[in-house]
C-alpha cells in the first residue's frame, strides 16, 4: 500500500469551527466525560494504597498561573481584534495595558456591537462575568479579565496539565501514577514503586513541540525506513505505530493552539479530538491550507503522528477536528498531546519526596 493510499484510509477530516461545536454539543460526549473522571478518581485510589503498601514517589507540581493570565489578556486583545476586522468597525490604539486591553471606537454603536460580541450579555454562577468593561462615553473602552473568569481558566488550566501529566508519564512507560488537584494551582502525583522521582521531573523539563508537516509521497514509508529520502524522515502513528514519511520542514508550528477538547462528531457519532487556534494561528493555519488543498499532512507531537489527513479545502475558522476510528480514550489522550505543547508557561516542581512502604499496608 503506498503511502497516499494509506493516508487516505486513515485520513482525519479537518473541517470548520461549526462542525467542531456541535461535536461537542453531543450529549454522549458529556456521559463519556464523566465516566472518564470516575476512571480517573479510580486510578488516584488505586495509586494512594499501592503507594502505602510498595513505596514510591509523591512530586507536587505548581502550574503557572501569571503566564496563564498573559494568555488570557492576550487572547482577549485577538479576539477584540478579530471583531472589529471582520466586522469593518473604525478602531484606534488598540493595545495590552496594565493588565487589560484598551481600544478606542469613537461611534458609539460601534462600541455596542463590539461589546455585544465580546461580552456575555448575561451570567449565571455557574458561568459568571468573564470580562469586566469600563466606558467612559469618549469612545475609549478598557477590558479587564474579572478573578472570578480567571480563576475559571485556572482550574481548567489544573485540569488539562493534570491530564498531559498522566499521558506523558504513560508515553514514558509509568501507567500506575495517580494525578489529582492539590489547591488552586498545583497538582500532586502519586508514583508507586518509582523510587527517583528526579527522573519523572526531568520528562517535563522539556515542552512538548507541536508541528504541522506535509508528507513526503515520493516513496512508500516502509520501503524508507532504512534509507529515506534528504529532507525526509520516518516517524511513527501513536495509536497503531505505521510509519509515515513526513518532510523533515515544518509548515506551521503549534504554538497558537489554544485549546483542544475529546468530543464526538454529531454526524457519525464518532470520538473526535477538536482544536483551535488564537487569532495569529488561525491566519497563517487557513494560508498553510489554502497553499497545500489535496496534500496530505501530518499533525506531529515530539516525534509522533497524531493524525495525517488530507487536506480538503482551506480551512479558514480557525478550528478543526481530528478523527481516525478513535475510542473516546483514544480522542482524550490526542487532545491531551495536542494541548502538551500549548499549556500557558512550565510546571514548576514545588516538592518531592521518596516514601517508605507502610507496614502492614494493604493487609486485613
């Protein structure tokens, strides 16, 4: 089988924005979630009494909440931006201060229209204020990110480093760890019979990278494992392990993924993994696309493959899916590489120690 025709057997249809939102609106995607979190809270149990009982490890991890908060004023600004590009609205200054982003629109239902966009017009305690605006009327308008939004995106920070740590740590062969939040900012990770947890800290000293790379069709993968072609290199699916030839030269890198989520398409029922990218990540993305419409490429995490679909048509909403016979495990941990790269700042180990088995532990 050559290596179009194996692309396109596995092929994971990227489409838009759209597609990617009813995918997660799928009310079996909310079941699976919390089956996922049962399972999750099963293994920290687990983890808890084989630590008592063989010894092992505890690291406690802090995740960085101020470059977390640069993101979000950043983001803020880009989709600030985003709006008053497509909607043609007259703008001026528009710039990052003191914590917040200032524009000045001098019309002042141009300032409405923005706003309406922007800014929830209305806030449950479940979903409060996440943007705070003040409007003096002289048509300069401040956006503050209140503490309430933010502490939101700080336990949704916890979550998804919690959940890059379990998944790296089984990439590096450790599949009996318990993770779990400890307070607003830190996760605790418990190792049974890992008696050197510098070993562990050294995997995420490093960060994931993300890139998008176009694959080489000039020679079937497998006749190039021994000898691929200058410019090329061989690397490996994470699921299934085939191997694709892919350009050695990245087209895009993926640091302007801003999120990625385990979901199900609402067409096919199928797990899915969707992504999105900020307002810089969505341009280059949808040029990238528009250059290469009927190549294959290949979304790439350290040195695997998590998907390598041919490209359709130019993606342009800045949001698309991944899918490829996935379970919703499957969906979970493509998310979770996908968002490994992306995480606001590094994980700072707070503590660690070794622990000594307790006598008896596990015993009637």
């Amino acid at each position: 089988m050559n290596a179009r025709s194996r692309t396109a057997g596995l092929i994971a249809a990227l489409m838009l924005a759209s597609a990617a939102c009813s995918a997660l609106a799928a009310p079996r995607a909310s079941d699976d979630a919390q089956e996922l979190e049962k399972m999750r809270a099963a293994v920290v149990a687990n983890a808890e009494k084989a630590l008592a009982r063989q010894g092992g490890s505890k690291i406690l991890f802090k995740v960085d909440s101020a470059a977390l908060r640069e993101a979000v004023v950043t983001e803020l600004r880009d989709d600030l931006y985003r709006i008053v590009r497509e909607g043609r609205i007259p703008f001026a200054g528009l710039a990052l201060r003191d914590g917040g982003v200032e524009v000045r629109i001098a019309d002042a239902k141009d300032r409405q229209r923005v706003l309406g966009k922007l800014v929830p017009g209305k806030t449950t305690p479940s979903a409060p204020e996440t943007v705070s605006v003040t409007d003096n009327g002289d048509g300069l308008v401040r956006l503050m990110p209140t503490e309430a939004g933010f502490a939101g995106r700080l336990h949704e920070l916890v979550r998804q480093s919690g959940e890059m740590i379990d998944q790296r740590l089984r990439n590096s062969g450790i599949r009996e760890a318990g993770v779990q939040p400890d307070e607003a900012d830190r996760i605790r990770v418990l190792l049974p019979d890992v008696r050197d947890p510098e070993r562990v800290t050294a995997i995420f000293a490093k960060r994931a990278r993300i890139t998008f790379r176009l694959i080489d069709v000039s020679v079937d993968a497998t006749q190039a494992l021994q000898n691929p072609p200058a410019g090329s290199e061989v690397l490996r699916d994470f699921k299934t392990k085939e191997p694709y030839l892919v350009l050695k030269e990245a087209v895009m890198e993926g640091d302007d993924i801003i999120d990625a989520s385990p979901g199900f398409d609402a067409r096919t029922l199928q797990a899915i993994a969707t992504f999105r990218f900020n307002g810089r990540g969505t341009r280059r993305f949808a040029s990238v696309t528009q250059e290469n419409v009927g190549r294959p490429f290949a979304i790439i995490v350290d040195d695997q493959v998590l998907s390598a679909p041919v490209i359709r048509e130019p993606i342009l909403g800045g949001s698309g899916q991944i899918a490829g016979n996935f379970t919703i495990e499957d969906a979970s941990n493509v998310a979770t590489l996908l968002r490994s790269g992306t995480l606001p700042g590094r994980l700072t180990v707070v503590d660690q120690q070794v622990i000594e088995p307790v006598a008896n532990a596990g015993k009637p």
